[in-house]
C-alpha cells in the first residue's frame, strides 16, 4: 500500500503589486524625446539637465549645441550690458563684447587640456562629446547670470564703488560656474569616466583662466583711458590694486596718490 504524498502542491509565486510612480529624472524614453528649438533647448538645460547630456552625445548633438551657445552670447551680452550700465558710455557695448569674447576665448584655451584629461580618466567621450558638454557648462552658466542681472543693476544704480561692484559680479560668477561644472561633472560620469582627478585637476585651471580673463580684458567694470589694457597683470595683483587705491567712482580711474 503506498503512502500518500506529504508534499504540499506548488503554488505560483506571489507578484507583489506593482508601485506607480513617475520615470527617474534621465529615463531613456525621456531622454529619447528630440529638443526642438532654442527656448526648448534652455527649458531643458535647467529642468531635464541628462536630457541634454545624452542628446549632447548622440547624431545630431551640434545642432543641441549650436542652440545652447546662441543662448551663452545671448545672455552673456544682458548681463554685459547690465554690467556696462555701471559706467555708462563705451562701456554699453564694450562690456557686453569682452563679457562674451572672455566666456567664449577661455572655453577655447581650456578645451584641449579638457578633452585629454577626459582621454585619461577612462571616459569614452569624443572630442565633439566634450565640445558639447562644455557649451552645456557655459549655457548653464550663462543663463544664471542672465537671472542675477536684475540685483546687479539695483547694484550698479546706487553704489559708485569699482571694487564693490567688481566683487558683487565676482561672486555672481563663482555661482554660476559652480552650476555649470556640476553639469559638467554628471556629463562625464555619464560618459563612464572612472577616475575624476584630472577632471578637478581642469576646473582649476579653468577658473584660474576665466579669472585672468576678467583682467586681460579690461576694464569691464569702469573706464580707463585705453580700452584694453597697456600692462600686463595677474588677476590678484590686479584685484589688490583695485582694493587698496580707493576711493574709486563710475568715471573709474584711481585717484592720483
């Protein structure tokens, strides 16, 4: 006689119910769907940031990047006009212009040493990649000082002080920089970069730059009697100068000592 069967009959494994919940910032369906325009381009930029990075990284990207630097030299040239309202005069178009040629020749300079570091850190960005990423980072940049124009202007219509305003638009900018490289830094760990020292080894080098920049092309906040300067300075000898001659007007000049 057999003995009956102990063993119990399999039940199907239980599905546990299913969550609703939106797509993660940067789904591939998301990141999928084409940017069509300049103002969708600048919407994206600031809402959908991956969007933007692995659009930057597929056929068609220097369209996306053709986009988001008419966006940079746009902005730039408010925010320069804004900072040329300090001075009146020349400095309405002559700031707007060095503002613009500064961002634009120090992405340039830094481009190279930009995409070798990527080279060496693993990543598998092309140069195109990298050229994209870094018209990200200024867009980005760009149109943060594009929303911090209005507070410079109320700066710029009621104080006199040079060094003042210069340090107003300083911190404006290291603002701005910081969003724009922390765009730059999720774009490169998209790009599978394993080591990031060389990386923070060139935003070093691109911020020290960019600071340059501010004074091989002035003045940009106040005159001077040339429109580029005549002597060659390093930006912290220039910024101390400017600290300790005062006090310094719109009109720009250090008072004969």
């Amino acid at each position: 006689m057999s003995e009956p069967n102990s063993n119990p009959p399999p039940q199907s494994p239980t599905i546990p119910p299913s969550v609703t919940s939106p797509p993660p910032l940067g789904a591939p369906l998301a990141e999928r769907k084409p940017i069509v325009g300049l103002f969708a381009a600048i919407e994206a930029i600031l809402r959908e940031p991956q969007r933007v990075m692995s659009q930057m990284t597929q056929p068609g990207g220097a369209r996306l990047a053709a986009m988001l630097l008419v966006s940079v030299i746009g902005c730039a040239l408010v925010y320069g006009f804004v900072v040329g309202t300090f001075s009146g005069g020349v400095q309405l178009w002559a700031a707007p212009l060095k503002i613009v040629v500064g961002l634009l020749l120090s992405a340039a300079i830094c481009l190279p040493s930009l995409y070798i570091f990527a080279c060496l850190s693993g990543s598998r960005a092309r140069l195109a990649d990298v050229c994209g990423l870094v018209t990200g980072l200024l867009a980005l940049a760009a149109m943060l000082l594009l929303g911090f124009a209005p507070v410079a202007w109320v700066f710029s219509e009621s104080t006199e002080s040079v060094a003042g305003m210069g340090t107003i638009h300083l911190g404006f900018w290291l603002i701005a920089s910081y969003f724009g490289l922390r765009f730059l830094h999720t774009g490169f760990k998209q790009l599978d970069a394993r080591a990031s020292g060389g990386l923070k080894a060139w935003v070093v080098v691109f911020m020290l730059v960019t600071l340059q920049m501010t004074t091989a092309l002035r003045p940009i906040v106040g005159t001077e009697p040339t429109l580029l300067p005549t002597e060659k300075k390093f930006f912290l000898s220039h910024w101390f100068s400017c600290m300790v001659n005062t006090p310094q007007a719109k009109t720009g000049n250090n008072p004969p000592h």
